[in-house]
C-alpha cells in the first residue's frame, strides 16, 4: 500500500456484494425467465422508493417497480430488476465485444445442464457469441457460455464438469449470482481502487492465453485466442469468490470505452450492493479521502433488506458500487 493510501481514514468491515441491480425496459419478461429457466423465487417486489429516485437525481416525476429474484435456498447472490418510467435511458454495454471496456461485463452463475438450459434460453431471444465452450481454468474443467440477453444483460453461465462440484446443494437450475466481471484498460487504477481503497484481497490472479486457437468464451476471432494475453484478478474483502469483483484487462485488444454509460437508470447490469453492518460513515470519509465519489442517501426501504441509508461509488472505469447499512445504526 502507497503513502497515500496509508494515510486514509480507516475502513469498516466488508463483505461481498449481496445482490446486483439489473435495469431493465420489461420486468415481467425478465422475472418470467428467473423463474421458469433459473428456478429462482421473488422475494419482494412493488414500488421503488422515491428516495432512491432522489439519490440517483432522477428527474421529478420518473417512477420506477422493482422485483428481488433469489434462489429459493439461498439468500444472497439475488438480482434486483428495476424498470422506470419518465426517464431518459441508454443501454450500458450496447452491442458490445467483450473487450469494450467500462461498467459490468457479466454476472456469473453456475448451472447444471447446461444444454436444456441453452435450449430454454435462446427460444427466449437470448443470444451468444459462441456455442457454449468447455476449457480449462486453472485446476477445473468447466462449460462456460457467456449469453446475453435483452437490454444488454451478459450471464456467464459455468457448469463444473471435473473434479466434481462439492458443496452446492442449492444448485438445482441456476446457482445464486456468486461473482461479477469488469473489462478494464487501466488495471493498476482498478486494483489501486479495490486493494488499497476499499481493502480488497486477491482470491486469484491468472495471466494467460488460451492454450490453443478456436472457440473460446470469449468470443475472440478463433485465429488469435492462443495469442491474446489476458489477465484475471478476483478480488474480495476476504480474498473469496462469494460477492467477488474480477477484474479482466486484454494486451492485443483494444475496444470502445463505454464508461460513461454505466450508471443508473440506464439499461443493463447497473450496480453491484454490498451490505454493512456498521461504519457507512467511516466509508463515505475513506472513499472521500482516496478521490472517489461518496454518495449518501437519506433513509428509504430496500425491501427485503428493510429501512437502510445507502452509499454510492463508482470504480474508476465506471462500475457503480452501493454499500447499504440498517438506518438504525
């Protein structure tokens, strides 16, 4: 950690991020394929609260619904889906390569069979840049598909195919969202961001290419996926892949930059939340201190999770980061 960093104010504990917000233009559409191809459950939905409407600067008179969807055995790892009206909005990450830099990439989670799910999946419109693509990362085979759906939302889809996938037995459909990718052209300012600011650990650190060309996740021309240096950091406040951040940055491979999108209420995978239970305040004075917006919100109900005060970031290539505390603290 640098002299400036070590002088900030001291940080509160951390955890992973407990849902992620998906801003979407069809919020039935969108609860109909987490329940019926996710097997996934609502937790509460209704009327978003104005004063999250004010906290974002939304214009007067912009409205908004919402639904949490959560796999039903597991109470974390949900997704938010928010529609609004009478508000301007553009997609985030609009017909992207996966080396367009700025906001969210994907959302990962894990899934068993994944052939019916492919099936379910594209008689709904969702689309890939690939068939699904078995490959090695690190100790374990996997099948990957990174499948994109209306308003820009990517899903990286991972079945575990060797060694077996232990201690998930909430996997039935689809797993709870467990880790969440940003594509960024300035690596050492993201890490300086996530280790040194908000004190993240590092899970793993990868730096590869693929070991052969053809198909790949990534959706990389076949001829230069052996040759494309790619670097992977998962980072976590206590270095696990459970709410995780990663962090994946290209050498041969250059993009638009749609930073400047990726904050609500534009379409998409629009922000990560991240619970606390105390030191909302010490966070706003780190953040504040390092140069990063710190954001606070009056109190407003964050349904299920209650009446919380909310604090607002962003990471330096655009990602928008909520951090919410009980308004009672």
């Amino acid at each position: 950690m640098d002299n400036k960093h070590a002088t900030l104010p001291p940080l509160p504990p951390l955890c992973g991020w407990r849902e992620a917000v998906v801003i979407v233009s069809d919020l039935a559409s969108y609860t109909t394929v987490f329940i019926e191809v996710a097997g996934w459950t609502v937790l509460a939905e209704g009327e978003t609260d104005a004063a999250l409407l004010e906290h974002w600067q939304l214009p007067a008179g912009a409205r908004g619904r919402y639904a949490v969807l959560a796999n039903p055995e597991y109470n974390s790892g949900c997704i938010r889906l928010m529609q609004f009206e009478g508000v301007a909005q553009q997609m985030i990450r609009p017909h992207t390569q996966t080396w367009d830099t700025g906001g969210i990439l994907d959302l990962n989670i894990r899934v068993v069979d994944m052939a019916r799910k492919q099936a379910q999946l594209e008689a709904l419109g969702w689309q890939a840049n690939s068939e699904p693509v078995t490959w090695q990362f690190g100790p374990f085979r996997v099948q990957e598909w990174l499948v994109r759906g209306p308003d820009g939302l990517s899903l990286a889809l991972i079945e575990r195919l060797d060694p077996p996938l232990e201690g998930w037995p909430h996997l039935k459909e689809f797993s709870h969202t467990f880790n969440s990718t940003q594509v960024v052209r300035d690596l050492p300012a993201s890490l300086a961001f996530y280790r040194d600011t908000l004190g993240f650990g590092e899970f793993l650190h990868e730096r590869h290419t693929f070991p052969e060309a053809g198909p790949n996740v990534l959706g990389m021309p076949h001829n230069l996926a052996s040759t494309i240096l790619h670097e992977i950091y998962i980072l976590h406040p206590e270095a696990a892949c459970e709410g995780s951040i990663e962090l994946l940055t290209y050498e041969g491979l250059e993009g638009r930059d749609l930073a400047d999108r990726a904050h609500p209420p534009n379409l998409g995978a629009a922000v990560l939340r991240f619970p606390l239970t105390e030191g909302i305040g010490a966070l706003a004075r780190r953040l504040a201190a390092s140069g990063a917006m710190a954001r606070r919100s009056r109190v407003l109900n964050l349904a299920p999770w209650g009446e919380v005060e909310l604090l607002s970031t962003q990471a330096p290539e655009g990602a928008w980061l909520e951090f919410y505390q009980p308004a009672n603290i």
